[in-house]
C-alpha cells in the first residue's frame, strides 16, 4: 500500500491559521514550526499500518517552492534574505520586491511557486528540511518514504529569467540535484524516495533523452527509487523508466487508463508497479470490484509480490475526513471519500486482493458494495426535465458578430479608451465574514443580514466612484466563494462543512460536490447587481461564474460524462444572464477563471475538451442581447495553446491575469490578431504589496506597444477578495492616476 502525500492544511486548517497568525507578526517561527510538527505527526498516525509514512509532502507553503528552497535556487532580488524571511518572500513578495509567479499544478487547482532559473545561478544545496521530517519519522518509530518532486517535473515547469535556455541550465540544476539526494543517503541505510513526474504524462519532451543518466545515477548513490506520474497515463517515459535501475514505477489507473499497456514492459523489468487505484483527486467512495477488476487484469501480467496497491496521486486534492460533516444529508455523505477514508479504502482493497473475502474484511466489503449500488440507483440524482432540456439542446451563437456588437455597446455603454475596472470582488473584511457565519447559522434575521449586505455595496460602490473607476462592481459581499455560492442555489448539488482543499499557501477551496443533475430555480444575483445598479448613474458589472469553472472547480458525479454536467450547468448560467439583462444589467461578466485548468494534459484528448467547454460558455453567453457586453475573466492561464478557443468564445472583454508576466502574455494576443477588447492585468492581487502609480503606468505603457488604447482595459489581474481594504484603497488609487497619466499623454 502506497499514498503520494496526504492534505496538511490540517482538519481544520490548523496550517492555514498558523500561518496567517505568523504573517501578521501575532506569532514566533518557533510557534508556527510547531503547530507543522504536530500535523506531521498526526497525519503520519492515520499511515501506520503502511509499508512507508510519507516525509517531505508536508510544506509551509509549496513543495515546488522547498525544492527551490533547497536547492539554492533563488531569484537575485532575494539573495540578502535567509531562513523562513527567504521562504516567504519568495512566495509572497516583500518591500518593492515581487514574488515568484505561481501557476496551476497540471490540471488541479492547486497552485505551485514558480522556480526562476537563471544561467547565472550559483546553487547552494541545503537538505534540512527534509532530513528533519525524516528524522521526526524515525523518531517517531516510522518507516520513512521520501517524497521529492522530480528533476524534469521541477526544470520543465520552471522559467527562465534572461531567456537562458533550460539545456543550458540542465547540468548545473543536475548536479545541484544529485548533490540534494546525495546528501539525503546520509540519513540512513536504506532510502527510498518518491519522485514526482507528472510532467512525464506530456509526453515526449527534449529532456527525455536525460531521463536514464538521472535515475540511474540516483540509483547508484544508493537510493531505493520510485518515479511516479499522476493525472495521466505516461507511456513513453515508462519505456524509458522500465530500463533504469530503478526500483519502481507508480502509474495512475484512473486518470490514465492507457498505462495498461505498458503493464508488460513493467513485468519484464521486473520492476514493482505502484498501481494508482485509489482516486486523489474525487471524493467518491470507490467501487472496489471494479478496482478489483482491474487488479485482475494487472496481475495476470505483473506478479502479484511486485503491484503496490496506490492512491493515484497526493491526496493533497481531496479534503481531510468526512468525520466532522454533520450536516449532509445521510445517503449523500456515505458515498463520500476524503483523504482519511481513502486510506481505508486501500488498506481493505489490499486486503481483498491479497485474501480475497476473509471473516475480518466481508463486513466492510458488502457495505461498500452496497453503498455503491444504492447511489447509482437513488432517485436524488435523476431530473427527467433537467435531461430531456439538455437532450434538445441546440449549440447557439451571439446574434451579432463582435464588430457590430462593439459598435452599439460602445454607444450604449459610453465608456472611455482604457476603461477601468475591477475583476468583481473587493476585500472580505471579518466584519463580513462573520455576517454571513452569523447568518448561516440563524445568529442574526435576514433583515439585519441584508442590511448588512447594502451597507457593503453602499460603501463599495461609493468607494470606487470616489477613485474614479469607470465600470463598477457590487463587490461579491454575499459570496464567500465565486462557485460555492452558486452551487448553494442550484439543485444537484452538496457542500461540506470542512472539505477544504489547499489552493496556494493558506488559501484553501471548499469545492462543491456535484451528486446529481443541476438546476436553477430562482434567479440567483440578480437582486444584489440591480441593488447596486440602483446607487450609481455609472454601469455596474453583473457577476456571474460560468459553467465550465464551476465544473472545473466542484467534485463532479462520476455517473455521467462532465461535458454532460456541463451542459446542464451552463443552461442554469444562461437562464440568470437572461434575468440579468431583462433587469437592466447592461455588463455581465462569466468568469471563466479555471477554464484552462480543464485541459487534458495529452495532446489527442484536446480538441473534444475544447470542443465542448467553448460549446458550454456559448450556451450561457448567447443569450446575451447585441448591446448587453459580455466579459470573461481568466486567471493564470497559458494563453498560447488555448487562443484559438478564447477567440472563439468571442466574449466582448476578457481579463486575464498579466501583472507577474509583463506584458509578455498580450503579445500573444497581438499575434493571433485577436480583435476583442482585453483587461490585462496590471498589478498582482495575490501578494499584499502595493503597486506605485508609476510602475503601473510604466506596466501601461508596456501594454500599449502591443495592442492599442481602444482595446485595452485596464484593471487588476485577478478578484480583490484576499485583500486589505487597506491594501486595495490605495493600489486603485495609484492604478487610476497611473491611467490618468497615460490618457494625458495620448
Ligand atoms: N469575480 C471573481 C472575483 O473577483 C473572480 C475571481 C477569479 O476569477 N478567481 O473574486
Ligand atoms: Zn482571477
């Protein structure tokens, strides 16, 4: 039995809440490095029965930004820094310094701490982190598994500073590697570590001709290796793998089913086969037959002593325990799976495909087969109008095509060339917060709630008149999640009380579990944007999430296709998008910010993605009249493969997150001639620093190079929500004399 890492957020967040308390100086390192031990701890117990505990998936912030750490890799603009200062700083910025880029972890919605490589990088190796967490293991009477995110994965997500090129690079970064796992055989006889590829589920890449001299020369310091690959399936590594010395190789059976066929290649090896079985990225109990289904097929070609039974990647993408939800409906909750639960689920599986049925597993294998016959069969997931609406569902486009759109919005709407505005929400004070907790848990009435609710608008809209915001917005007071407070209105779907998931650093997401077929019955945002829209003579954004981000972002039913849950989620969006505008909203925005997380990793299983995402994004938008203008917003996307697709969703206006790029991202849109009006952003709302009105102008200028004034907006590059008022106040300030300078110039 084998996991990839285990969530360590917390069951309460406990991560979360010590790191916040250390940010803002309330506590010592000393108090912070002890609440990260306890988890360690804790989280170790629940993996006593395994061969291995798993040391190094614990992070105080990103295992990408450890390896960084640990290698020595460090931006120069940090280099009089050391010690948890460094660590942080590179994650969140300090003073004028800006932090490293973060983006999404493959197609999760965990976000990684981009490593800045340059050619001129001197490494400093230091291993005490890990050799810390292993030593605590031992001590603790475990058997420790390394896990390490691996050489390719880490250089092949980095990026360059100064356009050197990564072959570069590679044998320095090599070396400084080796001289990490080097000095990690010094903490004991027999090693094992993990190495994380996911990058290897690509496919091929210049760097795969290095796969054999790196593993084989960890092999060699002595190291019991295992490669791992999640997500997908990674035929064309495991060919390369099979014939290094190394031990084994953890292959994702869910997300990848393709990795049968490499089954024989494995056997002749002799290598051992970690079999992802266990789903780390759903929450659905699993269907152990089927699991042993595929067990059966497996072992008829690798010997039964060589297949450890796997979760199918970190465990990292699921919530901790279902053990403290107490409010979800009883037949809903026991098909339900987090993280604790899942290591049951394979200590039984294992159990079953070693024994087969013995008096100490049958009880607890008839209840999983029963649970997953009563799901598949409960009427809670079956909506007849639901199925026959999206059955008859034609495909539509916008009326007018965008020329004619633009000219008619532009008279309509009457806003100026580098228009500003915001992505929607503004800081969730805990003021706020603890209004809607109050609320939800029937502390205060629902008058005093929505009081409370206006007197935020009040206060946003007025606020954002007096910096001079073009197109305003109501600010999102009433969500506390862009998907979650959709998801809470529509039918078909459940939440959690404590299902959080870790985004970046302390963020965590409580993901949406969708059980069954979806539908809006009343409109959803439309008495909070016309509330809005009543206090001010300027437009106000309406605020909507689009179809495929609330997919993206939910735990979605196995039981049906996504492109199918999909449709019927995009029915519900273009249903308040008609309400919307028959209620004067003349802008509404879909954020679409995960759309591009969707992606399959494999290039073949691309276009049908594309193909239905953008169908699903049009069935929402096209039911926008001609005048009402229709925005997008995407966060840390790759805009370079998927262009074609934004085009093509032929939204009036998309923002998209540009402020730690430059304004390298834009010249992507120049060169594809996209026509559309684009909202780059131009500060970074995902660090607390704020940005000077003249490094904004000079990010303005740069915008300005490539695309001209009439397309631009102007705007932050992502949702304010994380923010201080105190933070924002100003950052908009400067933002709106940076814009004021330029418009005087030209
Ligand atoms: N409208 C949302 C907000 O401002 C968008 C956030 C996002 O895309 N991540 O919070
Ligand atoms: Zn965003």
């Amino acid at each position: 039995m084998n996991i990839l890492g285990f969530p360590r957020i917390g069951e309460k967040r406990e991560l979360k809440k010590a790191l916040e308390s250390f940010w803002s100086k309330k506590t010592s390192e000393e108090e912070l490095l002890k609440v990260a031990k306890s988890l360690r701890t804790l989280h170790w117990s629940y993996q006593k029965n395994f061969p291995f505990v798993v040391v190094n998936d614990f992070s105080l912030y990103d295992n990408m930004l450890d390896l960084s750490y640990m290698l020595g890799a460090i931006p120069k603009r940090f280099a009089n820094l050391n010690g948890l200062e460094l660590y942080f700083a590179m994650a969140r910025g300090n003073g004028s310094n800006v932090a490293c880029e973060m983006t999404k972890w493959f197609n999760t919605n965990y976000h990684f701490v981009v490593p800045e490589l340059s050619k001129n990088d001197i490494y400093q190796v230091n291993a005490e982190k890990i050799a810390n967490e292993y030593n605590e293991a031992k001590s603790l009477g475990y058997n420790p598994k390394i896990s390490l995110i691996g050489l390719f994965t880490y250089l092949g997500l980095a990026k360059t500073n100064d356009d050197s090129d990564k072959e570069y690079i590679f044998p320095k970064l090599k070396a400084a590697y080796l001289e990490l796992i080097k000095k990690l055989t010094t903490l004991g006889e027999e090693i094992t570590i993990e190495f994380h590829e996911p990058i290897f589920v690509k496919g091929q890449n210049p760097f795969f001709s290095k796969i054999k001299e790196v593993y084989n020369a960890i092999a060699e310091l002595g190291i019991r290796v295992i490669v791992s690959t999640y997500f997908e399936a990674s035929n064309e590594a495991t060919k390369i793998l099979v014939e290094t010395d190394i031990e084994g190789l953890g292959l994702d059976f869910i997300y990848g089913e393709n990795n049968l066929t490499s089954l024989k290649l494995i056997a002749d090896a002799g290598k051992k086969l970690y079999a992802g079985l266990i789903d780390g990225r759903n929450i659905w109990v699993a269907n152990l037959d089927s699991k042993l289904n595929i067990l059966d097929r497996i072992s008829i070609i690798v010997p039964k002593d060589l297949i450890h039974i796997s979760t199918s990647c970190s465990l990292l993408h699921v919530p901790f325990s279902k053990d403290s939800e107490t409010k979800l409906d009883s037949e809903i909750l026991s098909w339900l799976s987090f993280a604790k639960e899942k290591i049951g689920e394979l200590e039984l599986l294992e159990s079953l495909f070693r024994h087969g049925i013995t008096e100490s597993n049958k009880d607890l294998y008839k209840q999983n087969q029963e649970v997953n016959a009563t799901r598949k069969n409960s009427n809670k997931i079956h909506d007849i109008k639901v199925q026959q609406r999206t059955q008859s569902l034609q495909v539509t486009t916008r009326t007018k095509s965008f020329k004619e759109r633009i000219k008619i919005q532009r008279q309509e709407l009457g806003y100026p060339n580098l228009a500003t505005t915001t992505i929607g929400s503004f800081p969730q004070t805990v003021e706020l917060r603890t209004l809607r907790q109050k609320y939800k848990k029937g502390e205060i009435d629902t008058n005093t709630y929505e009081n409370g609710i206006k007197d935020y608008i009040k206060d946003c809209i007025a606020f954002q008149e007096e910096v001079g915001l073009d197109v305003l917005v109501h600010g999102e007071p009433e969500r506390n999640d862009m998907v979650e407070y959709f998801g809470e209105q529509m039918k078909g779907f459940v939440f959690s009380q404590n299902g959080w998931v870790q985004s970046y650093g302390s963020r965590c997401v409580k993901p949406p579990i969708i059980y069954g077929d979806t539908s809006r019955p009343n409109a959803m945002t439309v008495r909070w944007s016309s509330f809005a829209q009543s206090l001010s003579k300027k437009i106000v954004k309406g605020m909507l999430t689009g179809p495929v981000t609330i997919l993206n972002w939910s735990f979605v039913r196995d039981d049906l296709p996504r492109h199918e849950v999909c449709k019927q989620l995009s029915l519900c969006i273009a249903d308040e998008i008609s309400d919307l505008q028959n209620a004067g909203i003349k802008i509404i925005q879909v954020d679409e910010a995960a759309f591009k997380e969707g992606y399959p990793l494999r290039k073949e299983n691309i276009k049908e993605y594309e193909t239905w995402a953008l169908e699903c994004f049009k069935i929402s938008s096209s039911v926008a009249k001609p005048s009402t203008q229709i925005h997008t917003h995407m966060c840390y996307s790759e805009f370079n493969d998927i262009m074609k697709t934004i085009e093509a969703m032929d939204a009036d206006v998309i923002s998209i997150e540009t402020a730690r790029s430059g304004n390298e991202l834009l010249k992507i849109f120049k060169q594809v001639g996209y026509a559309n009006e684009v909202g780059p952003g131009v500060y970074d709302i995902h660090s607390p620093r704020i940005p000077s009105a003249d490094e904004m102008y000079k990010q303005i200028k740069l915008l300005l190079e490539v695309l001209p004034k009439e397309q631009l907006w102007i705007n932050p590059d992502c949702g304010l929500k994380t923010r201080k008022w105190e933070e924002v106040k100003p950052s908009l300030n400067n933002m709106i004399n940076a814009v004021k300078k330029v418009r005087s110039e030209i």
